[in-house]
C-alpha cells in the first residue's frame, strides 16, 4: 500500500543537494517517487509501506549528509 508523506530537511545549501537526496532515496526498494524543495527545505515522499518504514527513508537522508524529520500533516 502506497503512501505519501513529507519531511523537513535541514542542510541543504545548494541545487545539488536536492539531487543528491533524491537519487539515494529513490534507489531504495519501495520508494515510488520523491520531490525535494531546496527553497521550502522539505520533500515529499510516496513509498510502498509494506516494503519500506519511513525510518529507513529518513535513515537515508541522514546518512548522505543532512537532517531530516517527519512533518505531521
């Protein structure tokens, strides 16, 4: 089952890192598809929870180098 979810990024200084988190993340099994916004630092996220915990993703992000956290919507 598919699911969207969003994450403030903190980190990001400039057009590449976005790049940089969106082609870590959306080599990961489960991830659909994802959209980082440099200028709003945040990213939105569609990933099939049954193969992947919004954890990892985040686990991700952290390790390539910035912060991120979810956003309660």
């Amino acid at each position: 089952m598919n699911e969207s979810i969003y994450l403030d990024i903190k980190g990001m200084h400039c057009s590449n890192c976005p790049t940089k988190i969106e082609k870590a993340v959306s080599a990961m099994a489960g991830v659909k598809d994802i959209s980082v916004n440099l200028a709003d630092e945040n990213a939105r996220i569609t990933f099939n929870r049954n193969l992947i915990g919004i954890s990892e993703v985040i686990d991700k992000i952290d390790n390539v180098g910035f912060e991120a956290e979810k956003i309660d919507t």
